[in-house]
C-alpha cells in the first residue's frame, strides 16, 4: 500500500493589477511564499494572507494553497 505524505507547502497570493489598455482584460500579479508549514490550517493561511494582503498596493483577488507529497511504500 502507498502512501502519501506532505512534504512542502506554498502559499500564492493573486493581487488585481488592473486592466490592459489595450485589450481590457484584467491584469494579475502573483506573490509567493515558500517554506509555509504543512501542518497549518486553511483559516491560519487565510488570516496570514489576509494580512498580507493589507500590505500591498493592489487588492487581492484569490488565495492559493499549493502541496507537495512524497508517495512512498508503506
């Protein structure tokens, strides 16, 4: 039997930069925070980025988590 555990996590923050003049389709950056604890809970996350978010000049438009496993024999 396999299992799955997580060995990395990232948390991304896209921030609204506006619209193109050209073609009217919104812009978006993206900040990156590596080293995030695995174990951290999705309302832990939610207030860091929130907080963050505070900080910047744009406005944050989405909050992402992203995990990374190891598969291994069990």
């Amino acid at each position: 039997m396999a299992v799955s555990q997580i060995v990395t996590t990232r948390l991304t923050l896209t921030l609204d930069d506006g619209n193109d003049i050209l073609t009217g389709k919104i812009i978006y950056k993206t900040k990156s925070f590596n080293n995030v604890k695995p174990a951290a809970t999705a309302d832990q996350l939610y207030a860091i980025a929130t907080a963050f978010a505070g900080l910047q000049e744009r406005p944050l438009y989405n909050i992402e988590r992203n995990d990374s496993s190891e598969i291994s024999q069990a």
